[in-house]
C-alpha cells in the first residue's frame, strides 16, 4: 500500500464519482486520484471559482480529464435536494465520498436549517445527502459509499440529550460528536444494506494528521501554534492523508463495514491500513437510534 495517493489505484474506468468538499485539501486530492484513474468525477463545494480552478488544475494534469463541478452545501437541506435532483437525471453513481466537513469552530453556529454546524454538516448534511443518492447507488454495479470520519472520533460520545449543543458548546466536543456520529452512520449503513439488500459497500476512513486548511476554521490560538508546531514532525501532506480514502474507495481489499487509516505510529501518517473503531462506534443500539433521529432531523428515509 505505500506510495503516492494515486498509486494502487485499480483502473476506474466507466465509473461516476461524487466528492463532498473537493475543491481544495483532501477532497481536491481523492478527486484528482480518482480522475488519473479514469473516472468521471464530479467535484461539488459551496464556492464555484474553487470549484472551477479545480477543475482547470485536474485538467491541466489528467489529459481527457472527466471532470466537472456542482454547487452543493452540506449545511442545507434544500442545497442537498436540488443536487439529488439534478443528479437524478444520471442513470447511475459507483461512488460517494462523504469528505466535505467543518472542524471545531470557536463559537456555536447553525447551518441553514438551524442545525449546530459541525453535527449539521459533517453528519447531518451526509446522511440526508446519502440517503437522496441511494437510488443512483443501488442501479450501479459494486456501489460504494466512504465517509471520513476522524481520529477526534475516539474521545467523543453522543450527547442524545445535546445533539445541538444548545445547552453547552464546546469546539471539539462538538467535532468529536460528528466524526463519531459519521463512523456510527458508515457502519450501520452497512448493517442496514446488508439486511435490505442494497447491495452497497459501506466503509470509513480517516486521513490522520493530514496538513490541510482544515485546521484554519479551528479555534486557533496555543493549539494552532502547537499543530503548526508538530506537523513536520508528526503530520503529513494531504495527497498522503487522501491515500486511506482512496484505498477504501477503489481498493478489491477494501471490506464492508471496515474503518482505515494510516498505518503508522498512532495512526497520524503512513500507508493505509485498519484503523481502530472505538467501542462506542460499535454500539449498535446507539447506532440505530442515531439513525432514527437522524431521519427525523433531516426529514430524510432511506425507505
């Protein structure tokens, strides 16, 4: 599994990607991985002079590149809507990568429906939007959904009682409770896939500790100076963070309800590899019953 992002990559010809938030970091990067492998893919993100550099640098780099962009934000279930329903005049979808996220913002805000923004998006805005693309999903052949979840997912729990951190808000507690919901929602969307008879491949990955702009939205302050500290020594770039992703993408290894991730010391670089899934991930119950709220929140079935 070592090497570049794109090495390793079975061919993916005749194959039609999404990927969430990928006009720059480690969308921008799975999405050119994927396009060197010759997919079509369809890069969508909230800021179209990104999202039309992006596609300019992947043409500049991949020759007949299929490329093409879509607005879509995360952070509004009308804006998931009116992209499912353009998608819809597609026959089919091979792939959906949910990467696009918000990371530990200093003070609470809401998405557009009045959602706390990192459960509203990183969550919330992935489920509903997964949900719309099912049936694109299900007519593929060996469809696959990957969503990244987060290392923050092994401290985290979630607050039933909080979910919108109106009571108390705090920037990771509020990170950590999205990442964990999104590993929650990769595996018991597999769970549920296989006992309907969706047929779908449902799998998560994280990057580790990929240097992005990510952390730009953080809180900032000692920590930022800390990770800007640490990342020479500890981090690595973002084609290097895309590799686990691209592995649970494309890779015939890849397994159903499986977690990946770098291999390497605490999971904060190296080649792909199982990550670890911290027990509250596994709860089953829990998972059910997230699942269930989420489908009220997000006024979303996947019936």
């Amino acid at each position: 599994m070592a090497g570049s992002a794109q090495d390793n990559i079975p061919s993916q010809l005749g194959r039609t990607a999404v990927v969430t938030g990928a006009t720059g970091g480690l969308g921008y990067e799975t999405a050119l991985a994927l396009a060197k492998a010759g997919s079509e893919v369809i890069l969508t993100g909230r800021d179209g002079q990104k999202g039309q550099s992006a596609i300019e640098k992947i043409s500049g780099e991949v020759i007949g590149a299929k490329v093409s962009y879509e607005h879509l934000d995360l952070a509004s279930l009308a804006s998931i809507a009116d992209f499912a329903q353009r998608m819809g005049a597609r026959h089919s979808l091979d792939l959906l990568i949910n990467h696009a996220g918000v990371m530990a913002l200093p003070r609470r805000q809401t998405t557009a429906d009045d959602f706390e923004m990192q459960f509203g998006t990183n969550h919330l805005g992935h489920f509903a939007l997964t949900a719309r693309l099912l049936p694109l999903l299900r007519r593929a052949s060996g469809p696959r959904v990957v969503s990244v979840s987060s290392l923050a997912h092994r401290t985290a729990f979630i607050d039933f009682g909080d979910l919108q951190g109106e009571r108390v808000y705090a920037p990771w507690k509020a990170y950590g409770q999205s990442k964990l919901a999104t590993l929650m929602f990769a595996l018991e969307l597999q769970r549920r896939s296989d006992a309907a008879g969706w047929k779908l491949l449902s799998n998560a990955a994280h990057p580790g500790f990929a240097r992005t702009n990510l952390f730009a939205s953080g809180p900032g302050g000692l920590l930022s100076l800390a990770t800007d500290f640490a990342a020479p020594f500890f981090g690595h770039s973002a084609a290097d963070g895309a590799r686990p992703i691209l592995f649970a993408a494309t890779s015939a290894e890849a397994r159903p309800g499986a977690y990946y991730g770098p291999g390497g010391m605490g999971e904060l670089r190296g080649a792909p590899a199982r990550a670890m899934i911290m027990p509250q991930a596994r709860d089953a119950a829990a998972a059910a019953r997230l699942w269930e709220v989420s489908e009220q929140l997000a006024a979303t079935s996947f019936a």
